[in-house]
C-alpha cells in the first residue's frame, strides 16, 4: 500500500532517532495543512503557537517513556505523520502554560482531533494530551498501527468516533 507514510517516512534518515522533530515536511499533506490553518487561526486571535513534535519513532518514544514524559510505551500517530504538538510561542520559546482548550475548537474545525477530548468531548478521558492534534481516530488506530490502513484525502476523522460533522474551515 503506498502513502505518505510508506513513500515519504519510511525512506526518511530520521526514521530511528532519539531527537525531538519539529519538521512539518514529516506530516502527511492534509494534516500538515491543517497544522499551519490552526496556527494562523490562532495568530489572527492574538495567540502565538509553534510546531512542537511532528514525527516520533519507537526509539525516541521509548526514551520518553523511560524518562516519565509519557504514559505511552509504544509510539503512536506521530509516527505515521499523522499527529503534531502544537504549543504557545512566547518570544520563540515553547510554552506550555495555561490554558490550551481553544486548541479543541480550532482542531474540529480543521478536522483534527485535539488531544484534550479525543474526539469525544463527553466521554471522560483519563489520558489527556492538551496540546496534541491528530488526523486519525481512535478507532481507526489499530488498523493504522497494523498497516492495514492509511487515511486517504476524503477521511474523516470524526465520522469513525461517531460525531456531528465539524463545520468546513473557514
């Protein structure tokens, strides 16, 4: 099966190192163009916002893991170029401080699911990832993390959660 993972990441020399990558030439074409909408979304509202983590590989997410910084053992959608922090910018330094919740609605708006709800903002989530944003639901991750499925142009990350279809970006 041939996609953005298989065709671009696979071949990447990136593919197996312990560094953090903020590069957004690693994130499928859609997601990335959603990422950049969000971040000058946010600057039209006053709010700063940088490209934190693009693509994560095993290796660096066990490091994580080992390390305390996440509650994940084996990488996830970042991987696949699918998934992307994004935090507050002060004076070209990240920042985590404060409040990330507009980070939802801009995320559904581009038809990303934002870390904070998970897609379903009334289900209570244990595991929150305030400044994550991923093209992929949770339902779909499995097949995505077997190979046995890669989102196309037309998905829709919300159809699969079963939620109301987010508006079209403005």
């Amino acid at each position: 099966m041939d996609n953005f993972f298989t065709d671009v990441i696979q071949n990447d020399p990136r593919l197996h190192t312990t560094k953090r990558v903020s590069d957004s030439a690693l994130l499928e074409p859609i997601t990335r163009a959603a990422v950049e909408a969000i971040i000058a979304d946010a600057a039209a509202h006053g709010i700063q916002l940088m490209i934190y983590e693009t693509f994560r590989s095993q290796e660096r997410q066990v490091q994580l893991f080992n390390q305390g910084a996440t509650k994940l053992r084996n990488v996830g959608v970042h991987h696949y170029g699918l998934a992307c922090d994004i935090v507050k910018d002060i004076h070209g330094e990240p920042s985590w401080k404060g409040d990330f919740t507009f980070l939802g609605g801009l995320a559904k708006a581009h038809r990303l699911i934002w870390g904070g709800d998970w897609g379903t903002p009334n289900v209570h989530h244990t595991f929150l990832d305030m400044d994550h944003v991923q093209r992929c639901s949770i339902g779909d991750q499995a097949n995505l993390f077997r190979g046995e499925w890669y989102p196309d142009e037309t998905y829709n990350p919300y159809t699969e959660v079963g939620g109301p279809e987010p508006p079209a970006p403005a």
